[in-house]
C-alpha cells in the first residue's frame, strides 16, 4: 500500500470513529426508550442476588411502561434497560460502566449488586457525571466520599443492627448491655460493626466479644465457645449469608444460649427454610418486609407487590429485589420532575426526591443515601416446623411481640 | 480479652476437641493429595473444589429426601468416575512435565469446577441437615456436635480402609509400585496409565467423602474450595509424601493450630495464620521435597 493510500485509510477511520462515537452519545434517549444502563452479577459469587436484582429492575420497567412509561415534556417515553454480566467483580464492573457510558451512550445508570460493586462503579459514574440511582450498595463509605451523582433508595449499613442494641437496652429496663459481635472482614460488615460500635457508645453498652471473621471462614466454634464463656446479652453476627447459616448451624449444636440473637442476611440465606426451628428467635435486619404499609400508584401495597412478584418469577421477592424495583420509580419521578433528558436536570430533581413507594420513603441526604425510611428487624417464628419472618421492630409495622429472652437450649424442643 | 481462653480451662479442652475433630477430616484431604502427588508427581490445586463438589453432591441427595450421611458413600462413589474422567481429559496430558505446568492445569481445573458448580447449584451458601444432635461434657460446659464426631470416626475409618486396601489388593501394590518407580513398574507389566487414572479417582473419592462429611458439619459454597486445598498441601508438606500416620498427626495438629490462633490471635488472623505458617515451612523445609524423592509406602 503506498502512502497515500494509508493516509485515506485512516482518514476514513477517523471520521468512521467520530461518527460512532458523534451517533452514539445520543444513545441516552432512542425514539421513545429512555436507555438506562446496568452491570450486574449474573455470575459469579453474587449471582443470585444479582438476579434479584435484575428481577427487580425488569419487574418496575414492565410495570412502568404498561402503566403509560415516562412523560418528558408532553411525550410519553418508555424505559430499556442494557445489561452487561459483571462476573461478581469489581474490576469487571468498573470497565462495564465505562463501557455503557462510552460505548453504548448511557447517561443514566442503575446500580450493580453489593456494596463491593457499587463502590468500584460510583467514581466511574461520578467521572463522567451520570446520575445512578442504585438499590444494592448499602456501605456508608459510599455516602461519606462526597458523590454528587450517586443516589440510594436503600439505608446505609450502619443502620442496620443500631435498632437492635437498642431493643436490647430497652428490654434491659434502659440500662447498658453486654454485646458479644462477630463481623466478616468486608466493607458491608464492618460497616455494620460500626452501627453497633455507635449504639453501644449512645447506650452505655459494653463490648465484650469483638471477632472478626474471615472472608473464608465456615467454622465459627471459637467465637461461640467465648460467647458460651462470658455470657453476653446479646450476640451480633454479620458475615453475609455464609455467617447467619454457620451462625445458627453451630448455635444449635453447641447449645450457645444468648438471650438475644442479632444478625444480617436471613432472608436470603432462607435461614427460616434452610435451618427450620433452629433459626427460631433470630432477629434479622431487612431493608423492606412485604408486610409494611407503604404504598404507591405502580404496585401497589407490599403484599400487591409480592404477588405479583412471585406470579413472574415464581418465588417470594428478598428486599433486594423490592428496593431494585423502587430505583426505577425513583428515576421515572426524577424525569418527570426535570422535564428534561439533561444529566444535571435529572440528578438535580433527584436531589430534591422525596416520594413514597412501596417499598417505602425516599429522600436522599447530603451524601446520596435515604434518609426517610428505617430499617425493620424480624424475627423467626415457627409453628411446628413452618417457620416464618415476623416483623417486631419498628412498632408501627410490628405485626408481633418481640419475644425475647430467647429460651435456653435445655427447654426447646 | 484474647486471652481469654488461659482464664478458663474448658475453652481450653473445646479448642482441643474442635481443633483434633477437624484436623482429622484435613487429614483425609489431604491424604488423597499425598497419594497422588506421591504416584503422580502432581500437585492438585483443585483439591479444595473436588470436597466442595463432594459436598454438593451429598447436598443433592439430601434434597431428595435421603440422609446425607448416605452422601459419604454415594460421593465417593461418583467423585471417583469424576476424578478417572478428569485424569483422562486433562491429568493425563500434564503427568510427566514438570509440577509448574500441572500446577496451572490443576489451577484452571479449580476454576472451571468454580464456575460450573455455582451455574448448577447456584451462589447461595447450603447446608445439609444430619439432626445428629449434640454431646455435652463437664456439666455442658463443653459442647461436641455429633456430626463432627461422626465425621472424624468415618474419616478414619476410610483411611484406615485404604490403607489396607494399598496392602493387600492388587491395584494398591501396583500404585505403590508406581509411586517407588513408574519406569520399573512399567517395565514389570504394570499399567501405569490404568494406576494414573485410578490413583487420581481414589484421590477424589476421597475428597467426595470430605465434601460430605463438610456438607452436614460446615457450610457449602462454589468458592469456599481454595482453603482446604491450602490446608492439605500444608499438611503434606509437614508430614512428607510417604508416611501415613504423620499425615494423621499433622492433621490434627493444624486443626489445634487453628483453634488456639482463632483463640489468641483473634478470629480475624485463623486462616492468615495457617498461611504464615505455611510459609515458615516451606522456608524451613526449602523444598526438601524435590531433591529427596519420597514415596508412598
């Protein structure tokens, strides 16, 4: 090839690129799809939970666009959802979210699955000033690095045993407990273990057992010979599903009597039908329960929801897939509000959301997470063998009495 | 606080008990990684995710309604035509270049078995019920499950099995043959590609009953095969490729490593520890392995 038969080779190229990338960063809004982008776990070690998530997500766009879709300046708009499987790794998730941005000319994201994910998506996004509403990253470091573009629907991980302590002392007669805790080493976990470190400040409590458990660890019969040991008031256990089924499993087989057991991750561990009457007792902390009377104009009630949920997927919706769907309503309200596809429009009406769904209030605060919606605690109630989630805290949606303290080993059947 | 377990006694006798239970199902791993790292020269990565496989497998049966513990002779069983038809795949074209390469081939092994493990029975953390109950000791204050009790007695009793197996029958000698001089052995009639292959599937039988065993007293996951691998190669290490009851012994020694570093160095520092002290081995050791070719007795 001679030279100037290169040269036109590669102006042909250049303009080639430039019209894809020219055509491309007009993707965001093609004829009446409003195109959001997501990374999810569709492998991988979060794989089920990223399909939640995706139920989630697909569940409220069908909704949504049967339901009249999105009015932006008189036109109704209808929402698609581009997918890319990001293999349960952070590295991956970050390169996908480039690539949804760059490539495939996304303005508006959704959020992958877990805190780990979202922390490696969010300076992505952040970088190129995409507003994401996500539903699964729950680490109260992502809301303490300044993010403008980020958006929660979902309470921060600190908060969600705080409320425990707090049964813990009131049950107490207000005085200070002894809290014996075991934390996997992971960004979610120890956030949690922060939570607890705060409410036992607040309250006068005392910790007395602090362990932290490895990532790998599937055997916690040393951190339960202690707690048999010292006798706290209450035992807390964060460690994803892994910790509450090693938790429950060894409790019951080493007959750990603790008058108050606290842990994270029991509905999708299906502690209750994993562990049946082992599990009963435990108090578990949830983003959403279908029970809460939320309600909003796209679902329904909670219960609406969970019917309708298990009519398309065929199984009970875990609050990962409830706060997955609430994200898109946050993003059709946040539209609708803007009237207007421009990014700074739409994250400054998502700024100013404060809305209920059924999933529950939103209103984001200064660091992009909700601040209008408490966390619940269940607890494990059986009858014979069939064992259920029954919602004890807050008061307001408590369908049942907290029972605590917990019986001893020695008189369950 | 983290010394807590000098203050009182019976932690002191748990530790022990749950470190010595635990070090006897290590020994089992690790067993079928000395035999066939012994006869094959092979060091298996994938070790850790066979148990796991074993495991599932005693999962599935349980879903079906049958006693787990069942699993601890259906999976052999299974994992055994699961390990032949690897070493006929894969083991059989890394057998005699040098350990760097079956290292990686079992290393790729560990992933493909990952990845298929969590398409087929998905990323969710499984147990399997045995309902064994529990033994107490010194007015409760010590507490053993029956099952690892269970495990522990079943895991010797197919050692000790094996053992006379390697003895007696034919297949055993000529592993052992193997093991001493593939080249002689070979010469002498024997089919070293046949005692390859069963070398390899007697090694993940035994993972299978492992994985079992794991299914009804730890927790299941696709990713959680990594630290057993660890375990039994550490163990092997320690005792050396030839010596049996040394494996025992090294087992249960981990086992109590572990528990007393959970104990005084905290939780959080359990498997880093049995890292470092992999490390103080290899150091101590420098691969004495390789220059002094030990065998299988």
């Amino acid at each position: 090839m001679n030279k100037i038969a290169k040269l036109f080779v590669t102006f042909i190229s250049a303009i080639t690129l430039a019209l894809v990338s020219f055509t491309s960063s007009f993707a965001k809004v093609e004829g009446e799809y409003i195109v959001l982008g997501s990374a999810i776990s569709l492998t991988g070690k979060y794989s089920s939970n990223g399909v939640h998530t995706q139920n989630g997500y697909n569940m409220a766009v069908d909704r949504i666009n049967k339901m009249g879709g999105v009015e932006v300046q008189g036109k109704k708009y209808k929402f698609e959802i581009i997918y890319y499987d990001d293999e349960s790794n952070p590295k991956r998730a970050a390169q996908l979210a480039e690539r949804l941005i760059k490539q495939d000319g996304v303005h508006y994201m959704l959020g992958p699955y877990s805190s780990g994910l979202t922390k490696a998506i969010a300076p992505v996004t952040e970088k190129y000033k995409i507003p994401m509403v996500e539903a699964n990253g729950a680490s109260r470091s992502l809301f303490t690095k300044g993010y403008k573009y980020l958006f929660a629907v979902l309470s921060p991980a600190n908060q969600y045993l705080e409320v425990a302590i707090d049964l813990a002392v009131e049950k107490n007669g207000g005085k200070g407990v002894k809290i014996a805790q075991a934390f996997e080493q992971d960004a979610f976990s120890q956030d949690v273990r922060l939570g607890i470190l705060d409410a036992a400040k607040r309250t006068g409590s005392e910790i007395i057992i602090d362990d932290k458990l490895p990532k790998e660890l599937n055997d916690m019969a040393a951190t339960l010979a202690k707690v048999k040991a010292v006798k706290p008031d209450v035992l807390v256990v964060s460690g994803h599903t892994k910790g509450a089924l090693t938790a429950i499993r060894q409790i019951s087989e080493m007959k750990v009597d603790v008058p108050m057991l606290a842990m994270t991750h029991c509905d999708a561990a299906k502690l209750s039908k994993q562990h049946g009457k082992k599990s009963e007792f435990a108090l578990c902390a949830s983003q959403w329960h279908k029970n809460l009377s939320y309600k909003d104009k796209f679902f329904g009630s909670g219960k609406k929801y969970a019917k309708d949920f298990q009519k398309e997927f065929g199984y009970d919706p875990p609050y990962q897939s409830a706060e997955s769907s609430a994200a898109l309503l946050v993003f059709k309200d946040a539209f609708e509000r803007a009237n207007s596809f421009d990014r700074d429009a739409v994250r400054d009406a998502l700024v100013d959301t404060e809305m209920q769904t059924f999933y529950g209030n939103i209103k984001f605060g200064p660091g992009g997470q909700n601040v209008a919606k408490p966390m619940i605690l269940f607890q494990v109630r059986c009858k014979g063998d069939d064992c259920e989630n029954r919602v004890v805290a807050p008061t307001k949606w408590a369908s049942d009495k907290f029972y605590h303290p917990i019986p001893k080993w020695s008189e369950r059947s | 606080m983290d010394f807590l377990i000098f203050k009182a006694p019976m932690l002191m006798v748990q530790a022990s008990l749950d470190g010595i239970l635990l070090g006897i199902l290590f020994a089992l791993i690790a067993y079928g990684m000395a035999l066939q790292w012994g006869v094959m020269n092979i060091i298996n990565i994938a070790q850790g995710d066979l148990v796991i496989l074993g495991g599932y497998i005693a999962y599935t049966i349980y879903l079906w309604g049958i006693h787990p513990a069942w699993g601890v002779i259906i999976s052999p069983i299974i994992m055994f035509f699961v390990g032949w038809a690897l070493y006929k795949l894969v083991i059989n074209k890394v057998v005699d270049r040098d350990l760097f390469i079956s290292i990686l081939a079992t290393f790729g092994i560990a992933i493909v078995f990952q990845q298929l493990m969590n398409f087929i029975f998905g990323a969710d953390v499984v147990v399997a019920q045995s309902e064994y109950g529990t033994t107490m000791l010194f007015d409760n204050s010590v507490t053993l499950p029956n099952s690892k009790i269970f495990s522990a007695f079943i895991s010797v009793l197919y050692a000790i099995a094996l053992v006379i197996y390697m003895r007696k029958s034919k297949l055993g000698r000529a592993i052992r043959a193997t093991a001493q001089n593939a080249r002689a052995a070979k010469i002498l009639g024997v089919d070293t590609e046949k005692v390859y292959a069963a070398t390899f599937g007697i090694n993940a039988a035994l993972c299978g009953i492992a994985g079992a065993l794991i299914s009804i007293t730890l927790t299941l996951h696709p990713y959680v095969g990594l630290p057993y691998t660890v375990r039994s190669f550490m163990i092997v290490i320690v005792a050396g490729l030839g010596n049996l009851p040394a494996v025992a012994v090294s087992g249960m020694g981990l086992g109590l490593f572990e528990e007393f570093a959970d104990y005084i160095l905290g939780t959080e520092f359990r498997i880093g520890a049995v890292f470092l002290l992999l490390v103080l081995i290899l150091v101590y050791r420098r691969f004495k392995l390789s220059r002094k070719r030990e065998y299988l007795k």
